[in-house]
C-alpha cells in the first residue's frame, strides 16, 4: 500500500470519533480491571485506532487474549498525542527519518511537539502495560510493535493489525 492512500485512510479512520459506549463495554473484559485504565489515558485517536486494530485482529480469527489487549494499547505510549503531533510525525518521517529520530532527541522538539515521546512510544508503554500488571507476553508485544525482522507469529499479526489501521 503507498503511504499518501494509506495514510489519508488511517486519517479518516482516525476522526471517526471516540468510541461509543457500546465499544468501551466490549473492550472492558478484554483489558480487565488492571488494564482499561490504561487504555483510557490515551486520547480519542489512539483510542480509536487500538480498537480498530483490536478488532481487525478478530476479524482475521486472532483469539489470543494478550495479542487482542496489544491491540488495544499498543500505542498506549503515545498518551494524549493529538493530530498536529501525530501528523508531523508521519509527514518528517516521509521527508526523512533520520532527521525526525534527530530532532526527536533535542529538548525543544522533542518536547515541543510530541517527538520524542513518538520515538519512544513503545518502551513507554510496554513499561505502563508492565507497571499496569501486564503478562510478559503483552509488554513484549507493546516493547517490540515497531521491530523489524521480527519471526513471531503473534507479533506479526500486531504488525499488521497496526499496519492496516
């Protein structure tokens, strides 16, 4: 899939909305007690698009209940990052992700705009997930989302889950 269709897409998807409560109750006993509060510390988008992933996952007969709470959060890092962050993010990466990484790492944009905790969106919320009472299997899942190369089925089907949302 081109970036440009792929992303105007996962945009749309994005302004959707919040998740209904209808939504929220179906997640609930997927995350567990432990786990939701978590979920709900991140900001409508990323609500929206670990639903969305969590049910693509369905979708595909995914049933492994700590690929389906990756799902959920596995962007969960990102906190509250709204569109303008998140959209420069993907556009500095289209023009060059050695300089995103770069900028990423310097207080003002780092900071500034969301950098930095984009970069480091997965550790931060592995750990959260780990913190939250997380299986092993789950922070793994959350940590590794962005790896490349990697051979495990479960975080494979994350990857693409993600990719397609």
């Amino acid at each position: 899939m081109t970036a440009v269709p792929y992303r105007l897409r996962q945009a749309s998807k994005a302004l959707g909305g919040a998740l209904n409560s209808s939504q929220r109750a179906e997640i609930a006993p997927v995350l567990g007690p432990r786990l939701l509060p978590l979920f709900l510390t991140m900001g409508p988008l990323g609500q929206r698009h670990g639903y969305d992933a969590y049910r693509t996952l369905l979708a595909r007969g995914e049933r492994h209940p700590d690929l389906l709470a990756a799902g959920l959060l596995h962007d969960a890092g990102k906190g509250r990052l709204g569109v303008p962050a998140r959209a420069a993010w993907v556009l500095l990466g289209a023009l060059s992700p050695a300089l995103r990484a770069r900028l990423a790492r310097a207080p003002l944009f780092g900071n500034l705009l969301g950098f930095a905790q984009n970069l480091h969106h997965a550790e931060q919320g592995a750990r959260a997930a780990a913190c939250a009472g997380g299986s092993e299997t789950l922070v793994r899942l959350i940590r590794d989302h962005k790896a490349q190369g990697a051979g495990d089925p479960l975080l494979l089907a994350l990857q693409s889950a993600d990719d397609d949302n």
